[in-house]
C-alpha cells in the first residue's frame, strides 16, 4: 500500500488534508476519491492529446517503470476467463484466488450487498437517459486500461507491483475507466452508469482486498443537437424536470475558481459550467440521499434507541486530472462527516479523444465496497466473498424489497491468532543493501501481501510491517511482518495456525529468496 499511497500523493490536492475520524476508520475501504482511478492519476491530463479524434489503435505494450521478477516456475499455457483463453507470459502475476474471482460477479449476484447498494444507486438514474453497463469483461488491453486515459508509458501505475497482469499487452482491469472510452464512442445514451470487478495488488487488512468494485457515470449533451446549440439552456431545462430533496446542503463555493477549481476557458463557457455542474450537484445529491436514508432506516428497525440526526451534505472542491471543475460530495451522519465521491466537468480532451468532440457534460465515480459496507455496517471486506448462508442469507429478499434492507448482524467473532516472521532479503536486491548492484528483483510490499494472501486465503484478517533493520556493517535489509489469522467462519485451532503460517513462511523463501531469521 505505501507504493499506491506515494502515487495517490502525486495527485494535487487530491486527498489532502482529509479528517480520519471515527466513521473513517470504519469505512476505510477506500475514500471515494481514491476509487475513482485515484492510484493512476497522477499526470495524465497533460498527456492526453488535444487533436483530431481517430480509432482507438491496438493495444500497445506498457513501458512499465518495475519489469517483472523472474519466474521460477513458468506461467501457465493458457488461463480462461469470462469464457475467453489468453495466453500468458512472464508478466503473469494473478495468483488461483484473484484469477477465480473473476467468475464470482457479486455485483451482480442477487440479494449481495454489493449488488443491492448497485441496485440503489442505479435506481436514481432512469433509463433512457441513463443505460448501466455491467457486462464488461474484467480482462482489458493496456491501451483500454491506461493509453486511452492518456497514462505515461512510464507511468508507475503500470508497474508489475501494482497490477495483475495476464501478459504483457492484457491484464484484469484496475478501475472501470478501462471501458469510458467504448462508452462515450458508442454514443447509445446521453447518460451511462458502469459497475464492475476491479483489481489491484494491495495490503492485507478488514478494509483491503486485491478486488473490489466501482461505479462510475456521466451525462453529456450534443452541442450540434440541442436547440440552436445552447447548452446551458439544455442542461437547465433538463435540471428543471428533476425532482428537489429537503436535505441541507453547505455549498459556499463558487461554480468555479480561476485557480482552485478552474473553467476549461478553451471548451466550455461559464455559462455552460455553471449550468453542467448545477445538474451534477442534483442529480448526484438525490443519489447520496437515497442511499443515505436507507442506511438511516435500516439503523433505526435493528435500533429501538437510534437517535435519528438529520442528514446534511456540503460540496468540497477537488482536483481530479478527468474534469475541471471537480468536487467532492461529503455526507455528516453518525457523528462524522464522510467523503462519498469524487466529480467534475469532463475534461474535453478526453471526450474528444472519444470520438465525440461536441458533446461536454459531468462525470462521477464511487466505491461500491465501501458504500455497502456503511450501509449494512459490514465491518469486514472479507465478508462479502463469504458464501457461508449466515451470511447470505441475512439479506434474502432485499433485491427484491428494498424496504427490508436491514443491518447486517455478526453470526460470530472468532479470536486472533498472531504470528510474526522475520527475514534477510536476499543481497543481491537494493532492498537488501546492495544499492551498487540494482535489479529489477526487489521486494514489493504487495509481493509479500500476495504470497500471504494466496497461502492463508481469507484465513487472514491482516497482515503488518512491524520492523525493519539494516545491518550497519553488511548493509543487508531485515523486515518483520505480523500476521494476524482469524477465520470469519470458526476458531482456528493452534495446529492448523502453525501450519498456515510454516506455509507462508516456505512461499516466502521459494517466491523470494528470502532467508528467515
């Protein structure tokens, strides 16, 4: 995580200063921020290419800034997904747990909870204006996943470290922006709502998975099809139809700021962007106050004491690389105020790249994972891949009845199991103290986080770098990680820990070379 961490940092302003109060250490999953391409943006406005719209090209292959380690053993011949057969290559990465992932959609598997906040948030963009996506393949191409975003091709969001590749051109998406491109293109709607699996290598702990889930959406208008090309007077007429909520709302900003939140001066007018981001402040609201208000009902049925405090919102702005101006939507409830999701003007550059260059409008993006887990207070990521029936069966029905969306109630709480391991990194690595010899043989994090991932599965709460220790006279790099093995399903027994854990410890030394002290 600190490697995502350093690249989310890059971003300007991009989660600074955020508040990490009580309720955020709950929802930490991912501030909604960060679920919106958050890792990879840093400097892609600036690369996107401002001429002509052409075809998107053919996958092209990443220039990624950490080559891949060098396999002991060879990839597989082929691995199939969604029904299609790819071919790997030294860049093949997904490890037995992630790759059957891909075949589980709990986004789109009935009375989930991922799938019910889907159902909820769609639910307030209406078709036609609105068409949801949900059907995409989680396999895409480089050029889908980073080059039509307009990425560096030395960009660190390719690295091997971050991402789980299948080879070098293919590898499972790491946001559902991989599709924006294919969307704006096929021009089959003015609005559209994409939900998807993506994938990341991440750390281990109650609020990270290396899957988890997006929406993100837009609205455009068509300069050359609205009546005599007046936006502005599109965009409200459309604003004028849409229904009012009774929430209070703090929205002290101007509709942009030269500096803070600036006009795209060369595509959009004032006029336009004050117009195009009144309607995304509605329409985004109405959102927030649905979901928000089923949370609030469903607190009050488990609750007899619940003390019902009324729901506010305030707009914060942001910076994101994708739209100009940008916002954040907060939400106070529970004592806390809550960053929700992240928004803006579209940047035209993208859209034009897209193929439709006369058309402009807003875009938003939010983590499904961490929506769901406020709203059926879920204290565990782990529990949504769970398919023990306490579990599941706590929300049966739901789809079907939203009125008897309820809380989630723990079936159990099994006691932690802590177990630490300490290792030399090999000398040859610069991590290990040979800074003269550098290789592309280092040890990530998230190599780590991996290896402990796929030996002890879900067995696993979390995992922590506890200590690190250079030697002073050989140089050479010792680390400590303590690994915490708790079951959602039952108590672990001491044999069966100590087992795991021999496991680990042997993968480790395999997969790494490490030599443990």
């Amino acid at each position: 995580m600190a490697g995502r961490r350093a690249l989310a940092a890059n971003v300007l302003r991009f989660t600074a200063s955020r508040t990490r109060s009580r309720a955020h250490v709950f929802l930490n999953t991912r501030p909604a921020t960060q679920c919106w391409r958050a890792a990879y943006s840093s400097g892609i406005a600036s690369s996107i290419s401002t001429s002509s719209p052409s075809p998107a090209p053919q996958a092209q292959a990443p220039q990624a800034p950490q080559a891949p380690r060098k396999r002991k053993t060879p990839p597989p011949k082929t691995v199939t997904v969604n029904g299609k057969t790819y071919t790997p290559d030294e860049w093949y990465n997904v490890p037995d747990n992630v790759l059957a992932a891909t075949n589980r959609k709990i986004f789109l598997q009935k009375d989930h909870p991922i799938s019910i906040t889907r159902q909820i948030l769609e639910s307030k963009f209406a078709a036609p204006e609105y068409l949801p996506h949900n059907d995409f393949d989680p396999v895409v191409s480089t050029y889908e996943n980073f080059d039509s975003l307009g990425f560096p091709a030395d960009h660190p969001g390719r690295a091997h470290s971050e991402s789980f590749y299948i080879n070098r051109d293919t590898l499972l998406r790491t946001h559902t922006s991989a599709h924006e491109s294919a969307v704006f293109r096929s021009s089959n709607s003015d609005g559209y709502l994409i939900s998807a699996d993506v994938y990341r290598r991440d750390e281990i702990d109650r609020s990270h998975y290396p899957v988890f889930h997006q929406m993100e959406g837009a609205r455009t208008w068509d300069r050359s099809k609205v009546p005599n090309g007046d936006i502005a007077a599109a965009v409200y007429a459309d604003l004028a139809r849409m229904p009012t909520h009774n929430v209070k709302v703090e929205d002290p900003h101007p509709p942009f700021h030269a500096e803070r939140n600036p006009l795209q001066i060369a595509h959009h007018t004032a006029a336009e962007a004050e117009a195009i981001t009144a309607h995304l402040k509605r329409s985004l609201e109405l959102m927030v106050v649905e979901i928000f208000s089923r949370a609030k009902a469903a607190a009050a049925k488990q609750d007899p004491n619940y003390v019902d405090e009324p729901l506010r919102m305030r707009w914060v702005e942001a910076y994101f690389p994708f739209t100009s101006p940008s916002w954040e939507l907060e939400v106070y409830y529970a004592g806390d105020w809550l960053e929700v999701l992240g928004s803006g003007v579209s940047k035209q550059e993208i859209l034009s790249e897209a193929g439709v260059p006369s058309k402009l409008g807003w875009a938003f993006g939010i983590g499904l994972d961490r929506i769901a887990m406020l709203l059926f207070k879920i204290p565990d990521i782990r529990l949504f891949w769970s398919q023990d029936e306490r579990f599941l069966s706590q929300f049966t029905g739901v789809s079907d009845n939203l009125d008897t969306l309820k809380p989630f109630v723990p079936f159990s709480k099994h006691p932690p199991c802590y177990r630490d391991v300490s290792f030399w990194l090999r000398s040859i690595s610069p991590a290990g103290g040979n800074t003269a010899s550098p290789t592309t043989h280092d040890v990530h994090n998230n190599d780590v986080m991996e290896i402990i991932r796929d030996v002890a599965g879900d067995i696993v709460e979390d995992a922590k770098l506890v200590d690190e220790f250079t030697h002073p006279k050989t140089g050479r790099r010792s680390m400590c990680y303590r690994i915490n093995y708790r079951s959602l399903e039952r108590t672990l027994t001491n044999a069966e820990t100590s087992d795991l854990h021999e496991r680990v410890i042997a993968a480790l030394k395999e997969k790494l070379g490490v030599e443990i002290r």
